[in-house]
C-alpha cells in the first residue's frame, strides 16, 4: 500500500470543481495513475495544492466512493478501490457498445436546451438591419438609466396570457444580461451584511448558489417534496438561521419538474412575509401557462420575478427581465447601471423590434411546439421508467432503477456519446444527491440523431456497466 502526492491540474477544467476533481480522478484510474490500493491525499492537504476549499475535496471523494473508485478507511484514509483496475485508452465499459462503430454522429449534448432554428436567425437578421438604418447620436451615448423605457415599455407583451400581466407597467422591470444575470442582480440589490443567507431548494439550479457566492451569501437548503419547496421547512429554516432571501422556482422547478400549487404558493408567500424574506421567482423555464399564480401576483410587496428569452428564441442575445416588488424598479435599474451601465443600445433596438412586430410571441410558441415534440418522444421512448416531465417543459428528470447512481450513469452515457447533467451537480454543498439524472430537449439536432441517443439512453438502462459497482 503506497501513499501519493498526486494533485491534478483543474486550471482548465469547466464546471464546478468538484466534478472537475472527480473527472481526474477517474482518470488517473483508468490511465493507471492512481494504482488500486493507492492512499490518497488529505482532503485538506489536496485542497491546499489545488487552491479549493476542503468541502470540495470531501464532497468529489465521496462521489468518487459511491462510483467505486475510492475506499474511505476510518481513522487511516482514502485509498483507490482494490476493485477498481486499470483501463486502456480504447477498452469500453461496456462489453458490447451500444453506439454503432460507422455512426459518425458524434456527442449528443443534452445538458442543457438547445434551442431549435423556428426562424430566429432571419428575425434578428431583419431586426439588426433595420436597428443599423436607424442608428443615431443615441449610440454615442451610455444608456442611462430610463433611456431603456421604450425596451420595457415593449417588452410588457412577453407576460401576455401570464397572471402577472396587467398587474405591472414598465416602471416595474429592470433588463438584464440574461436570467442569470437577473437573479445576480436582485441579491446585489437586497443581500445586506458580511453574511447573508439565502434559502434554496435542496435540488436547485447551481446558478442560485453561485450568485449567492459572489454575494458573500450563506446558502441554506430546505426540503423538497412533490410540490416544490416545503413550507414547514422553510419555516423551520429561518428560525434556525434568519435568512433575508428566498430563491424558488415554482412553475417548472429545475431540475426535479415539479410544479407549485396555488395553496402552496400563498403558504411559501406567507412564511415569507412573518421572516420579512425577499423572493427570487426563477421562471427562466417558461412553460406553457398554467393558470396558477405568480408569486409576484401573490406577494408583490417583496417578489422578484425573473425570466429570459435564453430558452424561447435567443441565448446569445442575453436579454433577462426582473419585474421587481412595488416601487422597486428604480432600485433595481440602479443596481443595474452601477453593475454595467444598462444594456447595450443595438441589444434593446434588436429585442424591441421582436418584441412590437410580435415575432418575439410568434418564435416562443414556434420554439415550444418543437420541443414539445421531441419531449412526448422521450417520454414514449422511457415507457414506464420512473421520469418528471411537464408539458411544454424542455426537460426531463429521471429517476433511476435500482442499482444505478446519477453521476455513474452519467459518465457510461458519456463514454456512449450523450451528455447529461447528474443529480450531483443541482445539489447544494453537503446534501444528498438522489440517483438521478436530468435530460434536456436538444431542439438543434436532427430529429433521428435526437431520437438514437434518446434509444441509446435506454438501452444503457438495461445494461449495467463492466467493472463499475452501481
């Protein structure tokens, strides 16, 4: 039994670090690195080399046991599993590969949606040419702070159909660099003092929690059940930690798909109001309407409501929209312009076209119809697999059979050509990730490419891996 010093480079690596981590380990395994037996660095003697923190270690070394790779001795260490062995740069983990050797497709990329051509590229054309005949001083200018009125004052048609509408006028939205930057900037106008803490889901979208991070924020799970977050435990949570923030999506909760009811809505809204708490309503993931209410409807006096056309019509336009509580627009917008000035004049001309023309609504529903499509293929194609799914949502979660791990199937899915995102990766630090797996709508691939590695995922179901406890 030896001992190692071995510490990976992660410098350019992607993704959170503990993944990152755990990737190398795997390997280091698999080129014969890290022979079986081998005793790994401390978790605070590896975190120290990689410049992480020792929850990040822990938490990749734990992932990494459950995978089999590593052994955890009480009171003398980490070891690589004596199980694990060696693999050749070319050797399968599975005895017969599911992927036909002269299908030259290549990765299937269902992590996140990807987002169908329904004639976006020809609108934004269109709008970007007429945008450049019109261009004057005003491009010579910053923004300002209300010289993007004209933008919000059109974009109010985005909540046509929605209960907020005709609840909120122009004055009450901020626009943003994308949902992500939208949520950034509601916690860098509420979050006070060197340690705030803000309340997620136990299952949440990682984007909460890195936002929380750059807000110097403290960021506490609470419990999820078939509705989303539950009231009881918020109500506990904050008790226990104070909390001046609450981040919930409850339309389309990402990853696990579950929706809020109303009763829960209005009970969530009220354990808000006895803390005094902020809320972050996360509806980047437009589903088609629902009828229910938006906690900005129930709770205007302190909900944030934050969506994007990231998932509809254009990701890389970046355009975000925060409707703020009443009569806190002005504060938002203000801390909006001291993060970046406001958004770029050509950005708020283009969107403004889509938006008065309604080829912004036209594109939405054209974008939802192909994805919807693709979804009601993989819900057939899963059959009577255990899977959370909405209609109109553009992903899915799939609960795994026994016997299977989330980050496990992840990585034979992987090494077959499809990626998708592990229940590891929605997890907050120290939680309990369920075996798992979230899989996205790919609406720019090919419809017969889509639908082998959909067929592909499958059939990995029914084949444990070689050599790889599950």
């Amino acid at each position: 039994m030896t001992d190692t010093s071995w510490a990976p480079n992660l410098v350019a690596q992607t993704g959170p670090k503990y993944l990152s981590l755990v990737r190398a380990l795997r390997e280091g395994v698999r080129r014969g690195d890290l022979a079986p037996g081998t005793r790994l660095p401390t978790v605070r003697n590896l975190a120290w080399k990689l410049g992480v923190t020792p929850g990040t270690v822990a938490r990749a070394y734990q992932i990494a046991t459950q995978e089999g790779l590593l052994e955890a001795a009480v009171g003398r260490g980490t070891f690589v599993s004596t199980q694990s062995r060696r693999l050749g740069p070319t050797e399968p983990l599975y005895r017969h590969p599911l992927t036909d050797p002269n299908d030259d497709d290549g990765v299937v990329d269902l992590r996140s949606p990807q987002l169908p051509d329904v004639g976006q590229v020809a609108a934004l054309a269109q709008a970007m040419a007429e945008a450049a005949g019109e261009i004057g001083r005003q491009y010579l200018e910053y923004p300002g702070l209300r010289r993007d009125r004209y933008c919000r004052e059109a974009a109010l048609d985005w909540f046509e159909g929605y209960s907020i509408a005709g609840q909120i006028d122009a004055d009450d939205l901020v626009l943003t660099h994308g949902g992500q930057n939208g949520i950034n900037i509601v916690m860098q106008c509420c979050l006070r003092g060197d340690r705030p803490v803000v309340f997620c889901e136990e299952l949440a979208y990682p984007g909460f929690r890195h936002a929380a991070r750059l807000n110097r924020a403290e960021v506490v799970p609470i419990a999820l059940d078939a509705e989303g977050m539950v009231p009881e435990a918020l109500e506990a949570a904050c008790r226990r930690h104070g909390g001046q923030m609450v981040c919930i999506t409850p339309d389309a909760q990402n990853p696990t798909t579950a929706r809020m009811s109303n009763a829960r809505r209005h009970a969530i809204a009220e354990v808000a109001r006895r803390h005094d708490l902020q809320i972050i309503e996360d509806d980047c993931y437009t589903a088609p309407v629902s009828g229910l209410d938006s906690l900005r409807v129930i709770a205007p006096e302190r909900a944030w409501h934050v969506t994007s056309l990231s998932k509809t019509i254009s990701a890389g336009m970046r355009f975000g929209i925060v409707v703020a509580p009443e009569g806190m627009g002005e504060a938002g917008r203000l801390t909006a312009q001291h993060a970046f000035f406001g958004l770029p004049r050509p950005v708020t001309d283009i969107i403004t076209r889509l938006f008065r023309s309604g080829e912004a609504m036209r594109l939405r529903h054209a974008a939802q119809e192909v994805m919807s499509r693709r979804l009601q293929m993989v819900v057939q194609a899963f059959g009577d697999q255990d899977i959370g799914w909405q209609p109109g949502l553009s992903f899915i979660w799939l609960r795994l059979p026994t016997g299977w791990r989330g980050s496990t199937f992840a990585r034979v899915a992987e090494a077959e050509g499809v990626l998708l995102r592990s229940a590891d990766e929605y997890v907050l630090q120290d939680g309990h990730a369920p075996n798992a797996v979230r899989i996205a709508m790919a609406g720019g691939v090919p419809e017969e490419r889509f639908q082998r590695a959909i067929s592909r995922l499958v059939r990995i179901l029914e084949k444990p891996p070689l050599d790889l406890p599950v």
